[in-house]
C-alpha cells in the first residue's frame, strides 16, 4: 500500500475548512504532495533505525490529534485586540517553546492552496531549526527521522500557543506544520522572518533553510504594534541568483533555474515529479544541505556578499 500524505492531514484540513471564513480563490495555488500514492522504499536497517528512534516519533501522530482537536474547540472571541501586557505574556510563552523565529501576516485568499480555507484573518508563523548534523550523509534515514522529530515539534509548538490564545479569549487556530492550507515557506516570507530560496525551502537568519514551520490562525487585528521588523532580508534573492547551488547538487534536476508560475500568483520553484523520486530516497535534502545558508553564518554571509558588491 501507498503512502498518502493527504490521508494523515485531511482530518485537519476537513475541520480548518469547517469553520474557514477566508477561501482560496481563483488565484490561488494547488496543493502538491511529494509522496501520494508512493511506496516507500525502507530497508532491514532503516526500521531498525526507525524502531530506535521510536521516542523521538510518537509525538508526531500525537501532536497532529491534539491539532484537530483544538481547530474543533473553535470559541467565540472575546478580544480582538491584545494589550502590551497579554502580548509580553505571549512572547514570553513563545520564547520558552523552541521557537527561533516568528512574525505574523494578513491572510488573503490568494495566499490559501486551492480548496482550502482558514478561520481567521491573521496568521503567527513559527520557525524551528533541525539538526544540521542530521543532513551531513543526506539522503539518509537519519535525515528523515530529524525531520520527523522537528514536524511534532513544530506542531506542538502552534498547538501549544492557540491554546494560551484560546485561553485568554481570543481567536485561534493551529495548522501543523505537516499539513499547511497554504505554502508555509511564503508563509515564513510574508511573516517577515525569511526569504524563499531556490530550493522552496524558507532560509531563516537564525536556520538558513534548515528548519520547519507551523502557523495559527487569529482574530488579533492589532499584532503589528508589537511585532517589528528589523531586517530586510531581501538581499537573499540577489544572492541566490548567483549562488545556484541547490540547482547544480540536486540529483534530479528537479530546481527550476527561474521560477514558473503554473497556476495562482506565486512562483513555484521545483518540478515536483523530480523532486518527488527524489523525495522517495529518506526525504532526499540535498538542495538543504547544499545552501551556503545551512551551515553559514548568516551575518557573515550577509556582509561577505556586500563587499563583494561593492567591488564589483
Ligand atoms: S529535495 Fe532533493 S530532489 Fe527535491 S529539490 Fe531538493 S535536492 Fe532536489
Ligand atoms: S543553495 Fe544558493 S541558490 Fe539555492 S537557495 Fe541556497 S543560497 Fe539560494
């Protein structure tokens, strides 16, 4: 029998499209998923690994449980907006999760997958990093374990904050990070906190693109009095143009070298039949591995980049 990833997820998407009041429209994109249908491909030692790793596991199907039940605990808000006090308070919260980076975003219609809808208005975005270790022998079991590991704790992550949220009279809604209604690589994008590489993957300043993301919907209307942003990372794209690496190491040929826009507004950067049989060996992770952005320092990168400008 086939993995399907849409099985795993569809519980949470029937109740976020249950109690939706913003849709995707004509303009938006479609959802692709890279393992539909596929079988995947383990050997004796990779169930080994995985039976190992069991506790590192468990909390995943978990997590995507207590999801579905919080999107079904919908209450009706008391607050739409939040005090200086209730929002340290959340920040706070936050900083003790393991949370790296995290920004918000007005949600629209053009932003949701097709077929898709999200209760509230405002979206918080959260970024955690994997262990950059893990993708050293990329593709490899240890890889897809890590990622495995980051997905529950991401999904805890934006369980655990909309029901603080919950708690405290306001809106919100969790969208795991396996399983988003709509691409959380833009979403990092739109939030402020990253910038979409070649490889899709959202480069973080504290993660480069070695990190995972999970989103709540809200009814706080007034999140940019206390959320800022101090950096413009938009730099990345001109450094991406000519950096390139992700495209020349993938072992598919999956990178597009410009993006095309196939359907929506965004752009999409990957050919998902490739990426997909790549995708099927551990999860593959090569393009994450390869981005100077992974291992670099993103400072370091940063200023090197500028210099270089200058000379040219
Ligand atoms: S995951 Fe692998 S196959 Fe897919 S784009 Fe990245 S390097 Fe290419
Ligand atoms: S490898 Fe280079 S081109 Fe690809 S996303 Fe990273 S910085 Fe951009």
């Amino acid at each position: 029998m086939g993995l399907s990833l849409n099985k795993v997820v569809e519980p949470q998407k029937i109740e976020l499209n249950k109690y939706a009041k913003i849709y995707s429209n004509d303009n938006s994109p479609k959802k692709r998923l890279y393992v539909e249908g596929r079988k995947p491909d383990f050997r004796k030692q990779d169930i080994i690994a995985i039976v190992k790793n069991i506790k590192k596991l468990y909390l995943l199907p978990y997590t995507l449980w207590e999801t579905v039940k919080l999107i079904k605990k919908i209450i009706t808000p008391t607050k739409s907006k939040i005090s200086k006090k209730s929002f340290d308070e959340l920040a706070h919260f936050i900083t003790k999760l393991q949370v790296d980076d995290f920004g918000f975003f007005e949600v629209t219609p053009e932003k949701i997958f097709k077929e898709c809808g999200v209760p509230y208005k405002y979206a918080l975005v959260f970024s955690s990093s994997m262990d950059k270790n893990a993708f050293a022998d990329v593709p490899s079991i240890e890889c897809q374990l890590e990622v495995a590991r980051v997905y529950a704790v991401t999904g805890n992550i934006a369980n655990k904050v909309a029901k603080f949220l919950q708690n405290i009279g306001f809106g919100a809604s969790p969208n795991h990070s396996m399983g988003g209604q709509l691409d959380y690589s833009m979403a990092a994008e739109w939030a402020g906190i990253a910038v979409t590489g070649r490889h899709s993957m959202a480069i973080t300043k504290s993660n480069g693109a070695c990190n995972r993301i999970s989103v709540v919907y809200t009814n706080i209307e007034n999140l940019g009095d206390f959320i800022k942003y101090t950096e413009d990372m938009t730099w990345i794209r001109d450094f991406c143009e000519k950096c390139g690496k992700c495209i020349k190491k993938c072992p598919e040929g999956a990178i597009y070298e410009k993006p095309v826009i196939l359907d929506g507004v965004n752009p999409t950067r990957i050919d998902y039949e490739k990426c997909s049989k790549g995708f099927m060996k551990y999860g593959c992770g090569v393009c994450i591995k390869e981005c100077p952005f992974t291992c670099g320092n993103y400072e370091k990168i940063k200023s090197g980049f500028a210099k270089n400008k200058v000379k040219e």
